[in-house]
C-alpha cells in the first residue's frame, strides 16, 4: 500500500537558519474557491467542565475571503433574543481579532453570539481599533451559528455551540494576501451559563493582551516549505522506542477508541489518562454532540542520537494504521495534521484538560479508511516534518508533536499502533528517521547570502 499523500502544494519561502518565531503559528491553508471545513488548519484551547469551555478553531482562506470557525464545546447555552449590534456579550460568542499587514495595517474585532431563529443581522458586528478605543465601522461580512443539544436558553444540559466567519478580502479593502503574508490573529469565547447571569470569557493565545498585537498569535498565509541544505557525509538515524535504547514517550487524550467509555462527558471526560495503552486514535468531525469520541495524540522523539553541530536534511515521521471508527464503508478519509508543542507533559497525567496547545502547524497527510484489519504491522502512513526537527534541533530540544484533524464526517476516526505496543509488534510504532551531515561549508567560514523571507515578526 502506498504511504500517506501530503496534500498542500503552496508554500512560504523559509530562511535556512531563520530562528522559529515565538508564540503560536497558523499556518493557513489556500484554496481557490470553496473552503473545505475538513482540510483547514486546526488550533484549539480550553477545558471540558461542567463550567469551562473548550473549542477547536479551523482557519482557511480562498481568493475571495478568509474563513474561520469555531467548535464550542459548552454545557449550557444561552443568548439575548434581544441582542443589537451594540451589545452582543450578553450570551454565549465568538470574538475574533485580526491585525492585517502592509503599510496601512488595520486592527478589527469581528463579534458573533450564537442564536436560534432569528436573523442574524442583530447578532455580528465589526470594529476598528482607533489608538485608544474599538469604533463600530462598516465592513460586510457574514456569519452562520449553530448549537447541538436540548434547547438555548434553558438548564437542560447541552453539548455545544458553533460560530462561522466568512470574511470578504474586498470588504477590507485588501487583495488576496500573497503567499507568505503574515497577519495577527487572537480569538475569545465569551460564555453565559444562566439567564441574568454574569459571563465568564477565554481568549487564546494564552497570553494574549488584546490592546497589543505583538501578544497574538501569527496568522501565516500559505503553508511552509522546507529547503535541505548542503551537506558532506550524509548519514541517517532512526528513532523508534527502545531501538538503540531510544526512550519515545507517546499519550491519548480524549475519548480513545470508546467514546470515553461511558465518563460523564462534562464532569469526568476531560480528565481521562491512558497511559500504557498500544494505540491511539486521531478523530474529529462537526457536529458537537459527538465530542466524548474526539481524540488526540501526543508524541516525544529524542534527538539526541544526532551528534552537535550538524545539518539536517529531512526528517520523516511514519505511524502504522490498523483500523478505523465505523463499520466497513462508514468511514472516509482523514486529514491529519501534525503540530508541533513547545513544553513537555508526563504521560501518567496528561489529558485533554492540560495537554499543551499547538504551537505551529507543520505538516499534512491523507489517511485513507480500513475496511479489514490489514495485518500487523499495519498500513504505514509518512508525514514530512524536516522543518520542524531542524529548528527542535536547534533549539536543542526534543521533537514535541500533537497529532489532530479538522476532519467532519462521523466515523472518522483512525487508530495507530502507539510507542506502548509490545515487542514483538516493534515495528509499528511511531517511528522518525533524521538525514543530516556536516555543514557544506565549514563553520567558521562566511555564508552566502540567501535571497529568502523569514515569518515576520
């Protein structure tokens, strides 16, 4: 069987040596016409209580716009059937920043709170920063909500909420952004548990100071392309868990194979470890009621076994699939999506509660269904990560990853052998083999100029 194809063929011309940017990176994913829900690039932050909110955001753009969506997962939902533009924090919204580039760069606020029936002219609004103040102005964009569960308004528990922006380049007065554009982008999710009550609101990134652009994360147009340097000796390693006494730590968090297996999903899912098991499951789809079968993957490779002071020249992450959610011909294929973290976590105590959020989405492949069980080792799908092992490298760090999908079909969820599965299976763990060499060049020695762009700051 053929390994995984990596999908997106647009890219971000990156600087040899060009240091990752600090905070978050959205690497967004082009399309020249509709967007495609399940192949957009996917960040996420929250946690799932009967209080707290998680949601996953996707962000694509086309020609004509910039889309983004968000997936609350939320007990309870409430709006104000009396909503105006003027004043649309009083129920459960999506608040988007954006900070446009160029030489007139524009600062905007786009507001939408979820509702039911109503039109949904009183529920959006859009704002400018002045200096000193957001001022309501005139741009034309669209928004779509949509809610899972018993009913708004009501203590009946829910499941969830989501928020669509489409946001005309027109509107904002800009062509589409060219290839390796960089904007600012933020996000909050404002939450009313109990008519008259008091809201309680999450923004993302982490950090983030909405009066200061520099703390949002970076919205890169176009997704990143890495070029291998020159090397002399070229040699490979590999690295799997206990070859050549590699330790390759690994963890689930979510919902695993079984939904949870029966947790209350607001009370006790968040908090479900799986440490040790021989699998992981990557699922995601959008209709929010199904979250408790939603499912990540955490994975650490050590790159000490690669000597200082060398070139890498291509890395490549291979995982073994054996099954899928659904019985034979419920499931399609996936989109998976690999990012990188930037801290560590123990896997006897990590969960979708406080597993660290992404830190750059780095790279793309399709993962095509199984109807039979294929035999072990099972099906090898490759990912191409040399971009980001070169700069974890650098960093002298370990090569941290978190695997997801932005995916929207029910069924869809792939199971992978994991690091914890047993000897005699050793092949079909996560695996990640490194070239690298020597500088081309001796060190010391001045480098050419690269005619190339970095991220901008």
């Amino acid at each position: 069987m053929p390994t995984a194809l990596i999908t997106f063929t647009l890219f971000l011309p990156l600087m040899l040596g060009a240091p990752a940017p600090a905070g978050p990176v959205i690497h967004v994913p082009y399309f020249p016409a509709t967007i495609p829900f399940r192949e957009t690039a996917i960040v996420w932050f929250g946690q799932v209580t009967p209080s707290q909110n998680y949601t996953d955001m996707r962000v694509g753009y086309s020609n004509s716009e910039l889309y983004v969506n968000t997936v609350t997962f939320d007990r309870l939902l409430w709006y104000d059937p009396n909503a105006n533009p003027n004043n649309l924090l009083n129920g459960d919204t999506s608040i988007l920043y954006l900070e446009t580039a160029g030489p007139n760069p524009r600062r905007l606020r786009f507001t939408a709170q979820l509702n039911w029936w109503e039109p949904r002219t009183n529920y959006q609004a859009v704002a400018e920063w002045n200096g000193a103040a957001w001022q309501p102005v005139n741009i034309p964009f669209t928004t779509q909500s949509g809610w899972r569960g018993n009913a708004p308004n009501d203590y009946t528990n829910d499941d969830g909420w989501t928020m669509t922006f489409h946001i005309p380049f027109a509107g904002l007065g800009i062509p589409p952004p060219a290839q390796g554009t960089g904007w600012r982008i933020a996000a909050t999710i404002v939450d009313l548990d109990a008519g008259g009550g008091s809201t309680t609101s999450l923004t993302w990134p982490p950090n983030a100071i909405i009066t200061n652009p520099a703390t949002w994360a970076r919205l890169s147009f176009g997704l990143p392309q890495f070029a291998p340097p020159p090397v002399r000796n070229p040699q490979q390693v590999v690295i799997r868990h206990n070859l050549n006494g590699a330790v390759v730590s690994d963890a689930s968090v979510g919902g695993d194979t079984t939904c949870g297996a029966g947790r209350d999903r607001w009370s006790q899912w968040g908090f479900a470890n799986y440490a040790g098991l021989n699998r992981f499951n990557i699922q995601n789809q959008a209709d929010v009621s199904d979250f408790p079968c939603f499912n990540k993957a955490y994975i650490v490779f050590p790159l000490t076994s690669i000597p200082p002071n060398k070139e890498i020249v291509s890395a490549t992450l291979t995982l073994h699939l054996f099954g899928n959610a659904g019985n034979p011909g419920e499931s399609t294929a996936s989109l998976i999506q690999i990012s990188t973290v930037s801290r560590g976590w123990n896997e006897n105590t990590i969960t979708w509660n406080n597993a660290p959020l992404p830190e750059e989405n780095v790279s793309y492949a399709w993962v095509q269904p199984v109807d039979d069980f294929p035999g072990w080792p099972g099906i090898p799908y490759s990912w191409d990560v040399s971009r980001a092992v070169r700069l974890a490298y650098q960093r002298q760090t370990p090569f941290r990853i978190v695997i997801y999908s932005p995916d929207d079909q029910y069924n869809s969820g792939k199971y992978f052998v994991s690091s914890d599965t047993e000897e005699w299976n050793s092949a079909a763990r996560p695996q990640l083999v490194v070239a690298y060499g020597d500088p081309a060049m001796p060190r010391g020695e001045p480098a050419p100029t690269l005619a190339a762009r970095s991220l901008p700051e």
